[in-house]
C-alpha cells in the first residue's frame, strides 16, 4: 500500500489527529480513494484532499467512510466535533449573510456529495457549508463541544484503556522534575511492558501526560530513541522520537502513538 504524503506542518495538532485515525481507517479496510468515492457521496478528488489535511473533512463524509469501512463512528465524530474552528465574527457593519455567500460560495462547492446541486440550500449534516448558513448551532453546542474536548482529552492522556488502580486511589500528578522507572522485564503474550500501562490502543499526542506517556517514553528507551527524561510529559522531544520510530517502522509518521504505533512499540 502507498505510503502517505506528509501532512501540512500549518495543521492544526486537533485536525491531524482526526485525519491520521481516518487514514488508519482506510488503510485497514483495504479500500483505494475510487472504491471509497463509489461507496460515499463524495469524489476521489475530495477523499484526497480530506485525507492530506488539504480541505477540512465534514461531518457527514467522516460519518459515511466509517460506515463503509464497518467501523463504530462515535470517537470520529468526537475528534471532529473538537476539531472544527468557529469562524470569526463578522466585522461591525458587514452584512454577515452577504459576506458568507461570497466567501464560502467555493469551499461549499468543493465539499458537496457527487450529484448535489451547488444552489439552493444545502442538506443537514452536509458539512461546512450548512455551518455557515445556521450560525446559531455554535451557541447550541457549546455543552456539547466542552464535553467532547473533555473526552477527546482522557484519549491523550492517561488511564484511557482503563487499566488504573483501584477506585479511591489518589491520582498521580505528572510534572516537570519527577522521573520515572522503567520495567524493561515485563511480557505478556510476547507484548513488552514497562510497568506503567497495559494499553494498546490508546491515543497519546503532544501536550498528553500520565502513565501512558511514562509507558511511551519507556519503550522507546528499550528500542533504542532517546525520548529525554521518563517524566510522563509528552513534549517535543517525545514526539520527535515517536516520529523517527514511526519512520522506521514504516508507520505514519505523526508523532501520535495509536494502535499501530503502540503494536510496534510492544514487540
């Protein structure tokens, strides 16, 4: 299977982690860019640009390559919910619904399904243009938003697969000068672990910390990519060494431990 183009560097660190989990998506369903334009309401040319960060992706396509691909959409569309920009507000004076039409008049074309009529108004869910036609969703969903960055957090950061100690048990705080051990004797089911974490699935990435990251840090020491001082803060240093592993492993190389990162960190 091609590998992928490097993302943009200007991307923003929330919209590369959606994109990289719907990569990892596509590739496991074996399905090319025309296969999923033949499945979806939307062209080869579109896929290409959601999936290298070109164009922002719509709810409804993350929605319909999950239902293609058979898989549950529920952390999909919470990574998107938080992904998503609130556009800036109007200057005083502009008329907002004139400088809307002109200004997403192309980006509303680009996004729409194969067959979808460029006039009239679109369909719900159909993606960023319905966003700029009902402004008022954003004042609606701000409950919604604040829970999903609080769930799409406890994916970055420790405890995520559930492996924590017993209910009651105060939490360990992760800082700047507390260093950690690493266990390198730990195996199970031929799976390397460091004493820290038992997942293998779950989403580390930049600014993260907790055990988890303490596990990270540890496996990349037993394979040889020095990720600095074993303190359970995933800084640039860390992710550097997770790109360059990912490099080597010939894995996507964008500095998120995910499932296929975290299978090649266990060997």
């Amino acid at each position: 299977m091609p590998r992928w183009k490097s993302l943009p560097s200007g991307l923003p660190e929330k919209d590369r982690q959606l994109i990289v989990q719907l990569r990892r998506l596509k590739d496991h369903s074996g399905l090319g860019l025309a296969a999923l334009a033949a499945k979806t309401g939307y062209s080869r040319s579109s896929w290409e640009r959601y999936l290298n960060g070109k164009q922002p992706v719509p709810r409804k396509a993350v929605e319909e390559l999950a239902r293609v691909c058979g898989a549950d959409p529920t952390k999909l569309l919470v990574l998107h919910e938080v992904a998503e920009r609130q556009p800036p507000e109007p200057a005083a004076g502009t008329n907002a619904v004139g400088a809307g039409a002109g200004a997403g008049a192309v980006s509303a074309g680009e996004n729409e399904p194969l067959g979808t009529p460029m006039s009239g108004a679109p369909e719900p869910g159909a993606g960023p243009s319905d966003r700029r036609l009902v402004p008022l969703r954003y004042a609606l969903a701000g409950a919604i938003a604040a829970a999903a960055i609080a769930f799409t957090a406890g994916l970055l950061v420790a405890g995520s697969d559930g492996s924590g100690g017993d209910e009651g048990t105060k939490p360990v705080t992760y800082g700047p000068g507390r260093t950690y051990e690493c266990d390198d004797s730990g195996r199970k089911d031929g799976a390397a672990y460091a004493g820290h974490s038992t997942t293998v699935e779950a989403l580390v990435g930049i600014n993260g910390s907790g055990p988890d990251v303490v596990e990270v840090q540890c496996q990349l020491k037993r394979h040889g990519f020095d990720p600095g001082e074993i303190d359970g803060l995933y800084g640039p240093g860390v992710k550097s060494a997770v790109e360059e592993f990912q490099k080597v492993r010939k894995l996507v190389s964008d500095g998120i431990v995910g499932p296929d990162t975290w299978a090649e960190l266990r060997r």
